[in-house]
C-alpha cells in the first residue's frame, strides 16, 4: 500500500506563487512517474505536470513558463512550483504516482484558489 500526502495549497492573489508537495510513503518502486492534476469546479480532472524517477518531465501547455515539477527521490517527494499564478488555475490539485501500467495511487487533494 501507498499513501500519498500533498500540503501547499491556499489563497493567492494573481500574479503570487505557491509550492505544493506530495509525499510518498509505503511500498514505493525505483522506477515510477509522480504527477500532479488539477480539477476545477465543473471539469474534468487534467493532467498539469509529471516526471519519471530519472527527471524527465512534460507539462500541460496552460501552464508551461509557469509551473516547475521537480522531485527528490531519496524522500520520495514530488514538488509543483507554481508562478504567476492565474485565476483560472485555481482547482483541487492531485498528486498521483504509477508504479507500473495497472498500478497507481492518488493523494486526497489539495486545494488552490487564485484571486482576481
């Protein structure tokens, strides 16, 4: 079993920054890809950013320039810098990690408000 738990979240104004993380505890593979997704109230839940075990990464084209993922494999921790922080990226964030096809996990959320 894997748990999964995210801290960072809060009230911004637009232009601020925040920095979530997620930790990851429990049985955790060597090779495995962490993530963060965002739900906003109405949508469906989207990918933001990820990164394998060995830092490669993509990102969501609304938040490139913007967001930084970044990971520290010795704790098992994944990180989401976010700056210049927009109204419209305000969302219940997720981290997931898989551990292989069929397996994954997701943490409880996270919630970002960003004010106008």
């Amino acid at each position: 079993q894997v748990q999964l738990v995210e801290s960072g979240g809060g009230l911004v104004q637009a232009g601020g920054s925040l920095r979530l993380s997620c930790a990851a505890s429990g049985r955790i593979f060597s090779s495995n890809v962490m993530a963060w997704y965002r739900q906003a109230p109405g949508k469906q839940r989207e990918l933001v950013a990820a990164i394998t075990s060995g830092g490669s990464t993509n990102y969501a084209d609304s938040v490139k320039g913007r967001f930084t993922i970044s990971r520290d494999n010795a704790k098992n921790t994944v990180y989401l810098q976010m700056n210049s922080l927009k109204p419209e990226d305000t969302a219940v964030y997720y981290c997931k990690v898989d551990l292989s096809v069929t397996l994954r996990y997701w943490g409880q959320g996270t919630q970002v408000t960003v004010s106008s």
